[in-house]
C-alpha cells in the first residue's frame, strides 16, 4: 500500500471513529425546507409517476478515488398521443469538474453534476463494477426534494470535496461529496446517519437501505424492471441487485407519522 493511500485510511478511519460527521457544516439545500404536509396537499399531475434508481461503483481492488454513488429520478407521463409513456430521467452524480478524485484534498474544489449516461462511460472507462438498486417507484413528495436538491447542486453555491466531514467543507458547508450530495435532501436524518464509513456500492446500498425502510417507496420493495431497457441500462455491464430487508411503503399517513416523529427528536 502506498505512503499516500495509507495516509487516506488513516483519514477516514479517524474521520468515522471522532464522529465529526455530525459536526461538519451542512450545506443549505432548500430540499429540506420542503414540508411534508404541503407536500401531500400538492398531488402529482394526472398521469405521472416517479421511480428511483440508485447505482454504486468501484474498482477491483476496491481503491477510494475509484468509487463513486450516484442515483437518478424518473418522471413518466402518459399521452394519448403516445404508444408508451415519455421518460424524463434526473441524475445527481456529484463530481469534481476534472472528474479526477484526490482523497486527501482538503478544500473545495469546483464541482460538477454528471448525467446518467456520462457517469456510466465514466466509471467504466475507469474499469469500476457497477451495481444498480430498483427501479423503486416513490411517491411525488420525494421527486420533488430529490429535483431540488438537483437543482442547489447545479446552481453553483457548492462545490465538491472527496471527505467533506473535514477540512473546509466541514467548516463552511461550500461542498460536499458524491454519497452527501444525494443524502443532504434527506429532511429527517443528517451527517450522522450517513456517515462516511462506507463508499462506494456500500454507500449506495446503504441509501436504498434508507429508503425501502421509510414511507417513500410505493408498493416497497417492488422493482420496475421495464424501465431498464427503457433508459437503455441493459445496453451495459451493470449488475442488479435486490434489496431483501424490512421495507416500509408509502401511504400519507406514515409520511405524516415519519415526520412528526423526526421533528420529536430534534
């Protein structure tokens, strides 16, 4: 193991043992100022519905630079004009702009939001496996956060930071990485749920984790295996995989109760 790649366990590992996660600076995305209760008095316009996929990538040997945890939303409508329903696919793949990692970095450097099909040739041409969950359809509540955060993320108010638990993303809240650039939407928990002890396919199984255990998923933990070839996924070398825990599904009564509960604790 090199001196460089040493130093970067040590890092995190101390990183995920001082807890500094929970102390670090979050950055303001308006995704978490969204209410629940206008959320469901909001409905979804007739003949749409949402789905999420979450993806997770790493190299063999699993080396940090080289993982990464992106997730993207799909909105379907249906037409009668049209002989299926049109897709309209969100990605949140939070990158540095030179799409080169560097663990050790400890300021903010210029970030970017990659597509779902810039990410794939990315990791791939990086030779990283890539895992995919769902597609898990949710309920509208969690597309619009999920749009918001999208949109914080392109607006140039942050940046990127590979460990932002420390160093100037922790201090001001400028930036963060790829895993916080979806979770940060996530009203109920914050850094110390989703703490950087895990990256990479880890990290994205422990997002899907998060959310097949709340009201988010309809019908949970059904998959939407149509959409696959549909957004041309079947196109690369992904493997599915399936979420087998206690899943918990959506009905506005346990939104409602998540929230509340949530707000009890705080």
């Amino acid at each position: 193991m090199s001196q460089r790649r040493c130093a970067y366990f040590l890092l995190l590992a101390a990183v995920a043992a001082s807890g500094c996660a929970s102390n670090a600076v979050r950055p303001p995305s308006p995704a978490t100022s969204l209410k629940v209760n206008d959320l469901l008095a909001t409905p979804a316009p007739p003949g749409e519905r949402y789905y999420i996929v979450v993806f997770g990538s790493q190299s063999t040997p699993k080396v940090p630079r080289y993982t990464h945890t992106w997730a993207s939303m799909v909105r379907t409508s249906n037409s009668s004009n049209q002989a299926g329903p049109s897709l309209d696919v969100a990605t949140i793949s939070w990158m540095p702009a030179s799409l080169e990692i560097h663990p050790a970095r400890l300021t903010v450097e210029p970030g970017a939001n990659l597509t779902l099909d810039h990410t794939i040739q990315e990791m791939l041409r990086q030779k990283e496996h890539i895992a995919m969950w769902g597609p898990y359809e949710v309920w509208h509540g969690n597309y619009r956060r999920f749009i918001t955060q999208k949109q914080f993320l392109e607006s140039g108010q942050i940046g990127y930071q590979c460990i932002d638990a420390i160093g100037e993303a922790a201090r001001t809240g400028n930036g963060c990485d790829c895993i916080h650039a979806i979770t940060d939407m996530d009203p109920q928990f914050g850094r110390r749920t989703y703490s950087l002890g895990r990256f990479g396919q880890a990290a994205s199984e422990f997002i899907v984790e998060q959310i097949l255990t709340r009201p988010v998923v309809i019908n949970a933990p059904q998959t939407h295996d149509w959409l696959i070839p549909a957004l041309g996924l079947d196109r690369y070398p992904i493997s599915h995989r399936w979420y087998t825990g206690v899943a918990v599904p959506f009905s506005p009564d346990a939104v409602l109760q998540a929230s509340t509960t949530s707000a009890s604790r705080k």
